[in-house]
C-alpha cells in the first residue's frame, strides 16, 4: 500500500466523524504501537463475555493468538474511532445491547468507506459480533454473513485499555453514555 492509499484514508476521515462518531485518528503503529497480550485471550477463554468458542469473530474461530499478532503486525497503521451513545441508566441491558448493535452497524459503515485502492486492511468492533441472534458457529455451520461479521478488538489480543490510556485516547464509559471503538489497521 503506498501513499495513495494512506491519502485515501486520509480523505475518509471527514466522513468518520457523524453523530456517533465524534472521535476518530490516523495513527503510526511505529509511534504508538498496539498491546497484543495473550492475557486478552485468556480473558476470551474465560468466556466473560459468553462468546467463547460460540461465535464466528471471536476465539478460536479467528485462529490462534500467534496467529492473528502475525496478522495485526505486518500492518503500519491504524484508523481508530469512537462511537458514543446516550443511556438513560446504566443497567438498562435492552438498551446497551441495543447499543452494541449500532456501533458494529457504524463500524460497517466506517469499513464500507474504505476506498477499494486501500488494498489489505483488516477492520475490527469492539465486541463479539450480534449481528445474528444464534451465531451459525454454535450449529457448526459456516457463517451466514461473513461480509457482515467483524471480530473483535479483543480477539485479536489486542489490550485496548492499556493502549487507550498510554496514547491519551478518550475511553470507558462517563455516567449516561457508552463508548465503543472500531479500528481499521492498514498500510
């Protein structure tokens, strides 16, 4: 991917930022490089989210931790977004799912801006993916919408928390609102 490419994603990111997104950010992986910890993927397989070895984006479907770091390292950089949204009470769970559903729609937005010229890419959500109400990997079935499913930040082993908080990026969740990230890594 050359300079055309990054200026093209250079060029998106006006089109990032919307209601949801009030936050997004070109970084250099060599300045501020990612926390890829085998300890996320144990926090996977602890099955705290209840995704684990039920879901098509999240481990082990998405390979092996050596694996997807060889994938997240060969890439130099990394479009970073936040999505936000506003919760009456913070255990209103209809209402936070609800929220998990928009942002991996933003995120798809977000991946269906990415120019065809940007060549490989890799888009990842914060959160397994709900896009469907069983995952087809529970049945042992393929994947019934893989031009839909995005994986995960965390089933990369990405630490995201950590990286957040050493580059200064905005992260948690203030009283009344939900913050999710998306990331396209690239270059």
């Amino acid at each position: 991917m050359g300079r055309c490419a990054e200026m093209s994603m250079n060029d998106i990111l006006d089109k990032v930022l919307n209601d949801e997104t009030r936050f997004a950010e070109i970084l250099d992986l060599a300045k501020a490089p990612l926390a890829i910890e085998i300890s996320v993927i144990k926090y996977c397989e602890n099955n705290a989210c209840g995704k684990y070895n039920k879901n098509w984006t999240c481990p082990p479907a998405v390979g092996s931790f050596e694996e997807c770091k060889k994938k997240i390292e060969k890439y130099s950089k990394m479009l970073i977004f936040r999505s936000e949204y506003k919760l009456n009470e913070w255990y209103d769970i209809e209402r936070i799912e609800e929220t998990i559903r928009m942002h991996q729609a933003n995120v798809r937005r977000v991946r269906d801006l990415i120019p065809e010229d940007v060549g490989d890419h890799l888009v990842l959500s914060g959160g397994g993916c709900v896009y469907c109400k069983e995952c087809a990997y529970a049945t042992g079935e393929k994947c019934r919408h893989p031009d839909i499913a995005i994986p995960p930040i965390e089933a990369y082993g990405i630490d995201w928390f950590r990286f957040a908080k050493k580059h200064k990026i905005k992260y948690g969740s203030p009283e009344g609102e939900m913050y999710y990230f998306g990331m396209v890594l690239f270059g």
